[in-house]
C-alpha cells in the first residue's frame, strides 16, 4: 500500500516535472517543439478533416437553430446597405488608387506592392482562451510565421503557426496581440478650407526657380470631407515657398496637417474592444477624437506594413498625471465572422527564421 | 519483436491515444463550432474527467497528460500547459472520487463535471504563470458553467467510452 503511494506520487511529480519542461522548452523558442506540433499536424490533419466532414450536419444544424434569425435581419440589413455603398464604393475606389499610385511614384510603401494569398477560414480556436482562427493556406502556398492576416475590412490578426496547408492565426482581439499603431486625429470635423490662393499670382515652376528673393505665397483650395481623420491634399498643397539663392524649400502649415499618434494596439479577449496604451504623455485626451482612423504604424521592426485600416476610436479614457490616455478600439473586420482571409506574404524582421 | 509490437499495439494507453485522437478532432471541428452561450465546450476535458472518474488517480493523470499533450500540440499555446491542466483535470476527479467506495451515477456525474469545470479556471491560471495573462476575468465563470453543463450531458456515453479504453485484459490463471 505505502509502497503504491511512493509508486504514484513519484509518477504525479514526473508529470508535472514533464509539463513544466515541456512549457519551457516551448516559451524558449526551441525548434524541437516547433517539429514535434508539425509531426502532430501531419498525423492529425486527416483525423480532424475526416470528423469535420463527419460533424459537418450537426454544426450546419445548431448554426442553422441558432442563428436564422439573425440571418434573416442581416441579410435585409446589408441588402439596404449595398444600395447605399454602390455608389460610395465606386469613389473609394478610385480614390485608393490614386493614393496608390501617388505612394508607388513617391517610391513609399503600399500594399499594392506585396503579395498576398487568399484563404479561407476553416475552424475556430476550440479553447476558451485563446482567440485563433485556422486557414486553409499553409508553406506550401508561402505563409509564414508572422505574416500579417487581413479580411475586406481591415487587418484581423497574424500567422502565429503554419502547417504544410493549414496555418493557425491569432486574432487582433487575443491578450497575447499587440502592434504599433498610429492615431490619424484632425483638428475639427468641420470642412478644411486652406488659405486663399490668388491665382494670378501663383508662382510657375519658373518663377520660383528664378526667384532671387524670399517670397511667400499662399495656396487657396476648399477641401471638404466627411471623412473623418483624413485632410484630403492637407499635406500636399504648398501652403508656404521660400526660395532661397540655391534652393527652394516648401513648408506644409503644421498646423493644418493631421496630428498622429503612434501607441501600441492590445487584445484584451474575446467580446472586448481592443485598447491602445503608451500614448505620449503629452497627447491631450480631447486632441483625439472619437471616430479617429487607427492604422499600422509600419516601421522596419512592425508587425504589419504601414497603412493597414484597423478601426476606429470608440472611446478616449484621459488618465491623470503622466500616463497618457487609453484609447478604445471598435474594429472595422467583425472578427466573429470571419470566412474568407488575405495573408499579406510581407514577413517583419522579428518574426523572420521562424 | 513483433510479439512485443502486438503487446503495445493491444495495450489499453495505445487505445488511449487513438481515442484520444478521436475525441480532439471532435473539439477542434464539432466543438469549436457548437458554442452555447458563445463558450466552446471541452470535450476533451470531459473525457479526461470520466477516465479519471472510473479509474484511480495515476490513469486519471496520465489519461490528463497525454490528452492534453496532443491539445497543445494543435494549439498556438506553450506546449505543456493543456497537459498540465488535464493532468490535474484527471486526477482530481480520481481524488475526488476517493473517499467513496461505491459512487452513485449522479455522484459521478456531478464530480465529472466539477473536474472538468475545474480546468476551465486552472488554465487561465497556469497560463497567466507563464506570462500570458490577460485571460482571468468575469467570463470563466460562464465557461465553467457551460463545461459543468455539457459534462452532465455527455457524461453518460464518455463514462462508457473511457471505461472501454482503459480496461485492462484480465488473464485468468496467469500469475
């Protein structure tokens, strides 16, 4: 009896020794671990792809008990808001393209410029803390750990393990996310009216080169948007030129260009919004406004290329002294809808030989 | 050699893992999309629960740690951390079984289903050790709840299927 005592309470203690060797190894990057999950990938993708289409019926019919109602009332919804889009979409479109084309000339990085592979989501995280989603492009088709993963919508998340042909994403939403971000804020919502051009005194290219003298002119455009966050040609439209003997230097009016703020973006979980911390302390909570654009910040050490649409600021907690304000995130991709998946084939620095 | 390999082949920790297998194919397709209240259930707990439940503590464990070490393996979490928490999922509800000599089914029932809820709580936490906080919150309350119901519903045929895969052949006037 002792002696089946001592028996057990040994092999208890090797488990949890085995566990907690195992949980290292893994936290210290070990490429052992990394080839044991792919050898069990290899073994378990028929298994699982076998009892999915097995299963398929009884998931299609909870979903279907589920959520028809809510179906229902999307499908009217959205029906309503493609009417309304129809025309928006066309614009925007046109509009995305110039601005590519207006990045690509300037020789500035787009995401035109990077390839990318088109997935489709085919199974949830099955915890309860976790928040992935698997697709069904693994290295076969190119994907790689780090890769940033983007819907219709906007960013979603990024390849956190990939598999022959399947790779596992971890949502934008997950604690264990987070990316340098910026907050693109305007001064008001009002339409932008840029100071006055006289037209007969705008300066030809010639003029400002033969220019001996410092000359000031100044530009007049009516710009209006409804756009919130974004000064269509705020940075564009030469508000001051000084021409010096050698060389001519134009200065934008800093105070009509958006104000960004870079932060860090944080998944706090599932059904919570997202937050960006780490704010300069400086930043004033009423500089940002509710509605603000966030994007990836980029940068050679970002998780994701510059530009990517994120969401919007639903909220502006200010906290007192030194630390600056948190910002709450509504995300413009519904996360819990998810079907079908861009991988952007743009692998950061940090995350390169994995 | 080859008598040997038939020995492994036909030992009850060998149908462990296939059953095992089986069990996470239906967590990571039928149950990750079956959400009752938005909260996956763990099937795969339950099933650890039960082998613990109709067995002793050391098979509740090792049931745990293998179970859970496939998990990890197809999750993006450390690997070794689902093993701990169906480890301690398995052979608490052996523990908790102990102290009765003959169990009623709902006593049964009803240890499965705290066990298996029991996981639910202590993988936030052993999660939250190793550095990824961010996970103890109000909602694990809600996941506990599901799990402890989705145990009383499924108990009845995982107790079966467990019992199956762990017996043990029993050879008659052998010493």
């Amino acid at each position: 009896m002792a002696q089946n005592k001592t028996n057990l309470r040994r092999a208890i203690v090797l488990l949890a020794l085995a566990s907690v060797f195992f949980i290292t190894l893994d936290l210290s990057d070990s490429s052992s671990t990394s080839q044991i999950r792919r050898v069990f990938g290899t073994v378990f993708s028929p298994i699982e792809n076998v009892t999915r289409v097995v299963t398929r019926p009884l998931s299609g019919a909870w979903n279907a008990f589920r959520e028809y109602d809510d179906v229902v009332a999307e499908n009217n919804r959205l029906q309503e808001q493609v009417a309304l889009q129809e025309g928006a979409a066309v614009a925007a479109a046109a509009s995305v393209r110039l601005s590519q084309e207006l990045l690509a000339l300037n020789g500035l990085p787009t995401l035109a410029g990077i390839n990318s592979v088109t997935a489709q989501v085919i199974g949830e995280t099955p915890t309860n803390f976790s928040q992935t989603v698997e697709i069904n492009q693994g290295s076969n088709t190119g994907v790689k750990v780090g890769m940033p993963v983007l819907n219709a919508a906007g960013l979603i998340g990024k390849v956190t393990e990939v598999f022959a042909d399947r790779s596992l994403v971890m949502l934008i939403s997950d604690p264990d996310y987070a990316l340098s971000v910026k907050v693109v804020t305007m001064s008001s919502r009002t339409p932008i009216t840029l100071p006055a051009l006289e037209t007969q005194d705008a300066p030809t290219v010639d003029s400002v080169l033969d220019t001996k003298d410092t000359t000031t002119t100044s530009s007049s455009t009516t710009t209006t948007t409804t756009i919130l966050g974004f000064t269509p040609s705020a940075t564009t439209v030469p508000a001051e030129v000084v021409a010096g003997a050698k060389s001519n230097i134009t200065v934008p009016l800093a105070s009509q260009l958006a104000v960004r703020e870079t932060g860090i973006l944080e998944g706090r979980g599932r059904g919570m919004r997202p937050v960006v911390r780490f704010l300069d302390a400086s930043t004033r909570a009423s500089a940002i406004e509710v509605g603000a654009p966030i994007v990836s910040s980029g940068g050679s050490r970002s998780l994701a290329p510059p530009d990517v649409v994120i969401g919007v600021v639903s909220r502006v907690v200010e906290r007192l002294g030194t630390a600056g304000p948190i910002l709450e995130i509504d995300l413009v991709a519904d996360l819990s809808n998810l079907s079908f998946l861009r991988v952007l084939l743009y692998q950061p620095i940090t995350e390169s030989g994995r | 050699m080859f008598e040997r390999l038939v020995a492994v082949v036909r030992s009850r920790w060998f149908r462990m893992v296939l059953v095992s297998l089986s069990v996470l194919s239906l967590q990571t397709t039928l149950f990750s999309e079956v959400r009752p209240f938005g909260y996956a259930v763990q099937i795969l707990a339950i099933f650890v629960a039960c082998a613990g439940a109709t067995h002793d503590v050391y098979t509740g464990a090792v049931a745990g740690f293998v179970s859970g070490f496939m998990y990890d393996a197809i999750l993006a979490t450390p690997l070794g951390i689902s093993a701990l928490v169906l480890g301690v999922v398995g052979a608490g509800a052996a523990v908790m079984l102990q102290p009765f000599r003959d169990p009623t089914w709902w006593l049964r029932l009803l240890v499965i289903g705290v066990a298996a809820a029991l996981g639910e709580v202590v993988t936030p936490l052993v999660k939250a050790v190793v550095g990824l906080d961010g996970w103890l919150e109000w909602r694990i309350l809600g996941a506990m709840f599901v799990t402890f119901g989705a145990a009383c519903l499924f108990a009845a045929p995982m107790i079966s299927l467990a019992r199956w895969t762990l017996r043990e052949k029993v050879i008659y006037g052998s010493r």
